[in-house]
C-alpha cells in the first residue's frame, strides 16, 4: 500500500477542492453540508492511544481516494474546456496550441516584391 501522507494534509486538500467547486457559487465553502460533514468525520476519527485504530486508517484511505477523485474531475473539466473542438481553426489557432509560430512575411500577408 502506497503511503498516504498525514490525515491533516488530506483534510486540507479536500478543503481546497471544496473551495474551488464553491468558487462558482460566491457561497463561503464552511456553509455546505459536506465541509460540515468532513471535519466531523476527521474530529471522530482522531488517533487514540490505541497501537492500531483500524477504522482511522481506513477514513483516511477513503478520505485520500475521495481527493484523487475531485482533483482529477477538476483537472479534466479543465484540460477538456481548453482543448475541446470549436469548430474549424485557423492555422495560426491549430500552431498556437501546441506551442508554435509561424513565421512572419516581411510585408504582411500577400505581400509580393
């Protein structure tokens, strides 16, 4: 099993998702149901003096999947909204999206000596 990091970092990181799915509304993200729901899940789950506090383990590996997921729906729904098709491109659009440039005539388009 791969490393999960600290239970605070992930609670932190699925605050910051909650904000950015928030930021549409103009809501403050500490109204919702769901921030209401995660520290109280985090706050019962606490480490204990137990040696091994199973259910703790698995809030946070859920807790970490849940995170994989939101970062990855907003990291597509934004790739897809800059290269998604609009249609026909002019040349100098299609060049500009993987990086390039095309040259430049000295006397500007149909220029002729």
């Amino acid at each position: 099993m791969a490393a999960l990091g600290s239970p605070a970092r992930t609670l932190r990181g699925l605050l910051r998702e909650l904000r950015y799915l928030n930021a549409a509304t103009g809501r403050p993200y500490r109204d919702t149901a769901a921030y209401r729901y995660l520290v109280k899940a985090f706050r019962a789950h606490r480490v204990t003096s137990e040696k091994l506090c199973r259910a703790q383990h698995e809030l946070h590996f859920q807790a970490a999947t849940y995170l994989c997921l939101l970062r990855s729906i907003r990291q597509h729904v934004a790739l897809h909204q800059e290269f998604h098709g609009k249609g026909e491109r002019s040349v100098e659009e299609s060049a500009g999206l993987v990086g390039l440039q095309l040259p430049r005539q000295p006397g500007g388009k149909g220029w002729e000596p």
